[in-house]
C-alpha cells in the first residue's frame, strides 16, 4: 500500500509559523508534522510513501534530503497549489490510485493504532476514516448509515452530517479505479479544480458504495490554528509522564 500525503498547503491561520515554511514543517515537539504522519505510517508497515507539495517546496525538498536515504519519501510538487483546492494535488497522484492506496491529509496527525485498526477494518473498495460525535463548523461532516457513506460535506447540518473525516481515505485493493473515474468527473465539472478531494468520496458514495470506518478512543487532532498544536504537544507530554 502506498501512502499519499496532500501537504501543499500554506496553512494561512497557523501564521507567522508558516511565513517561511509549508504547514507541514510546522514543528510538534521535537518533529514536524510530516515527521510525526511518516513516523506512525510506518509504524503500521506502510513504508511506501508519497508527499505532495506546494507552498515553499524549496524547504520541504531540503527538510527531506536531510533525511537519511532508506527513509525519504518520494516528492512531487504542485506548482498549482494557490489556484486549486486539494484536488489538484490529487490529480498529481493518479498514477498510485489504481492499486492499494491510503490518502491522508497533510496536517492531521494520528497514533499508530488508529491507522493499525483502519487497516485491519478496511474492506474491499473505497473506505473514509470517519468519527461520530459533536462537530465543529469547519469539520468535513458526514451522514452515514451503519454500513455506507451517504453524503460527505462541511454544508451539512449537524443534524444530518453527525460523524466528521479524518481526512483519511483506504483503498485495500485495487478499487482505486472506480476512485480514479470520480476524480476525473468532478475534475471535468466547471471549476472541478477548486473542488476538496473529500468531493471526490462524496460523488463515489452517490453511485457506488463508500464504506465507513468509525474509529474511536484513538489519539488525532487536525492541525489547523495554534490551539490544535498546544492540545496535541499536552498530550505528548501527559504521555511522556
């Protein structure tokens, strides 16, 4: 399985962290957010990775070569990164989407164990990480029934939409194609390319059934404005202690 990282984003709210760096590199303790994705991918025996960057690539390139050879991740840029949403840095990654696949957002960070007991659940064909409970306003919201995907979108209410994504999607197998066809119809739609890849799912679950994974009492937090860094780096240190 090979893992793929959408990281090409500024991460604008994250400021002045993220002048002179991608949001990526924004530091946890003692690692970068990359350095903590890599690290529990690997943990799982996902060493097959893919990072997709953008803003300031020029540092994620050297934040990478600085890594020893046998743990490097391959690299491609985005050189469209401010004029597409996360899409266009899916479209970059067509090329890996027909076989076994996990897409993950570049700014979610997750123990181990949630992504060891994804795995363990995935089924065949196309499967969103997703959580039950309250959701914020800007949390990609999901409504579901006990074994399917129904719609997925930050307009739903939360009456509806009562699960968020992780910003993690499996492929098993070699499902990837029928993902590889909805990315290329909602690309093909005007103005697909300012579309979030989450619409890609959410055209899949219309047509063929997307499964959903529920994790819970698992450790991740997305990292979106300075109180998701210190509310991770707390839990890093209660589990130091």
């Amino acid at each position: 399985m090979r893992a793929i990282l959408l990281s090409a984003g500024r991460g604008s709210r994250l400021d002045p962290m993220t002048i002179d760096k991608p949001k990526c590199l924004v530091q946890l303790g003692q690692r970068t957010i990359l350095d903590h994705q890599i690290d529990a991918l690997r943990a799982v025996g996902i060493c097959d990775i893919t990072v997709i960057g953008g803003y300031r690539y020029d540092r994620l390139a050297a934040h990478v070569m600085a890594m020893s050879p046998d743990q490097r991740p391959h690299l491609i840029e985005n050189p469209f990164w401010a004029t597409t949403n996360s899409i266009g840095s899916v479209w970059l990654a067509r090329p890996w989407l027909s076989g076994p696949f996990c897409l993950l957002n570049g700014d979610t960070i997750f123990e181990p164990s949630l992504m060891a007991e994804a795995l363990s659940s995935a089924r065949p064909g196309i499967n969103l990480v997703i959580e039950q409970g309250p959701v914020e306003a800007d949390d990609m919201r999901v409504a579901f029934t006990h074994n399917r995907v129904v719609t997925v979108s930050k307009l739903l209410s939360p009456v509806i939409g009562t699960a968020r994504s992780l910003g993690i999607i499996l492929s098993p197998d070699s499902g990837g194609r029928a993902y590889l066809d909805a990315l290329e119809a909602v690309m093909r739609e005007p103005h697909g390319e300012h579309s979030f890849h989450h619409d890609v799912v959410n055209r899949l679950a219309q047509h063929l059934v997307v499964h959903p994974l529920i994790v819970k009492d698992h450790a991740w937090q997305e990292i979106d404005q300075p109180s998701d860094l210190a509310a991770w780096e707390a839990r890093l240190l209660r589990d130091a202690a």
